[in-house]
C-alpha cells in the first residue's frame, strides 16, 4: 500500500556496532599488556648500565682517592699516620707477589660464611617458632632483641675462655651475634603477613608445616631477607672483633688479624689495605649474593621492572 513504511528494526544492525566496540576495546586491552609486558623484559643496553651502575661507584672511589692525596700533599698530619694511596697499593702488591692475599682473605670469608650458613640455620627455625607460637614469642622475642643490640665484641672474652682459641670460638662469636638479626628479621617478616593470606591458605588446606612453607614463608620474603642482610652484617663484624683480639698461630692469619699486626709493628699502610679488604669483602658479598636476591623478590612481586 502506497505511503506505508515496510523498513523492519533489525536487532542485528545494532549489536554489531556493540560488538566491534567491545572487540577495539579487548584488542587495545590485549595491545596494552603486550606493550608492558615488552617494557618488563627489555634487556637493558650495556650502554646503559655503565653509565647508570659501574660510573656512579667508579666515580666515587675516584674522588675518595683524589681527596685521600689531596690531604697527603697538603701534609695534614704525619706520613706515618696517613700513608699515601702508592704506599698502600705498594703493600698490596707485595702480599700479592709473596701469596698470602688470597690466603689471608679466603681465611677470614671461608670463616664468615659458613658462620653465616650456621647463624641461618639456627635463626630461620627460631624465628618461625617465636613468630607462630604466643608463648614463646613472649619469653624469647626481648631476649633476642637485647642480644641484638648488644655489641659483638663483648662475647669474644667468655668464648675464649669457654672454648679456647680455635675455630669454635670464632663460630660461636658469629653465631651470638647473626642469630638474632636473622629470627628478629623473619618475625618482623611474619608479622607483616596479611591474615588474608593465612586464611586463604588454610580454607585450602595449606596448615601447618604445608601452610609455613608455601603460605607464610614466601609472604615473609621480604622481611626476612632483611634480616638475612642484617645478619650477614653481624656475622662479618663478630668475625672482625674475633680475629683482632684472638691470635694464634692455629688460627691461622685473617683479615682482622692483619689488621692487628699492622697495629702492632705500626705499619699504617698495612692497617689500611686491611681496612679496605675488609669492606671490598663485604660489599661483594652484598653485589654477589643479596642484591641479586633483593631484584629477585622485588621483581617477583611486580616491584622491579626486568631488566
């Protein structure tokens, strides 16, 4: 019939216009996590990490240097008080032709690590026992937190007299002074744990020991590894006050026996090559091991871009 609108609403006119809206926004979704998963695994160009990472402490020890030679020019005490950098690169390479670098240095890291090693495998267990258990948290937890403030040095004297001078004595020095900082470090770790994790954890079943080792540990991570940071802090410095007031030929030489001697036969460039071997160690053993494992926990947590 003539003047009769025969157009009919097609429902599918509309929902296709729906459709290709919802499929630009899942591909610009999709698009947007290729593009930050891209930004997370760029390598990082060499370029880059020598003018980010390798210049900055080049530079420093550098000025450290200047500064260090500046003040020998300038004769701001005695020669025999300040040595100049030359003297103590000149010690350093005569225990280095003579061989005992290597030696006087492995002595004292071979020692502070298996301390470590020992102060881990006793603190990780008493942590987790004063974290989960009231009880023991109330009539341990002051304890280790006074024993961590107390200096370690002050336990050289009685480990000398309880067990002489040789290793143990050393060992138990390190072990006074590393075990607090690492159980401290995994309570604080497990305090910071959300309950929503926990009960989580055992509405899947994950209790007891099964909850401790996939539920509480991993959320503990990064506390603990502070503690484990602090520990190995410890445990280096306990070593260093063992072997400068503790010498015996069974003991062998180490680095803060070297230091001792320096001391002793008032040989200034001596006492600052040990000075220094004494923080080149400790700052490897944090480049090497704990910042390694700081990236990884960071980055395992969405922290830390991959780089």
């Amino acid at each position: 019939m003539a003047g009769t609108d025969t157009s009919t609403t097609d429902p599918g006119a509309n929902a296709a216009p729906a459709a290709v809206a919802k499929g630009d926004d899942l591909a610009g979704l999709e698009a947007g996590l290729d593009a930050l998963e891209s930004v997370q695994t760029r390598r990082t160009p060499v370029r880059e990490v020598l003018l980010k990472k390798v210049l900055p402490p080049v530079t420093a020890v550098a000025l450290v240097l200047a500064v260090w030679q500046l003040l020998v020019w300038a004769k701001v005490t005695e020669e025999y008080k300040l040595p100049a950098p030359s003297a103590v690169w000149d010690s350093l390479s005569e225990m280095w032709l003579q061989g005992t670098l290597h030696e006087v240095v492995w002595t004292s890291v071979s020692r502070g690590l298996l301390g470590f090693l020992l102060a881990l495998a006793i603190g990780t267990p008493l942590g987790l026992l004063v974290a989960r258990v009231a009880f023991v948290r109330a009539a341990i937890r002051p304890i280790l937190s006074g024993l961590q403030s107390l200096p370690s040095v002050a336990w050289v004297p009685p480990a000398v007299i309880w067990l002489g001078l040789n290793d143990s004595m050393m060992f138990a020095v390190i072990l006074l002074g590393a075990v607090p900082s690492i159980a401290n470090g995994l309570v604080s770790g497990v305090d910071q744990v959300p309950p929503l994790y926990l009960r989580a954890g055992r509405t899947l079943g994950a209790t007891g020991l099964r909850g401790t080792l996939h539920i509480v540990m991993p959320a503990a991570l990064p506390g603990y590894l502070a503690g484990l940071k602090q520990g190995w802090a410890f445990s280096w410095r306990s070593l260093m006050a063992a072997e400068i007031i503790a010498s015996s030929p069974e003991l062998g030489l180490g680095l803060g026996q070297l230091l001792e001697n320096g001391r002793n036969n008032f040989d200034m460039p001596g006492v600052f090559l040990a000075i220094l071997l004494i923080l080149i160690v400790g700052i490897a053993i944090d480049l090497l091991i704990f910042s390694p494992l700081e990236r990884w926990v960071l980055r395992s947590r969405g922290l830390l871009a991959r780089s």
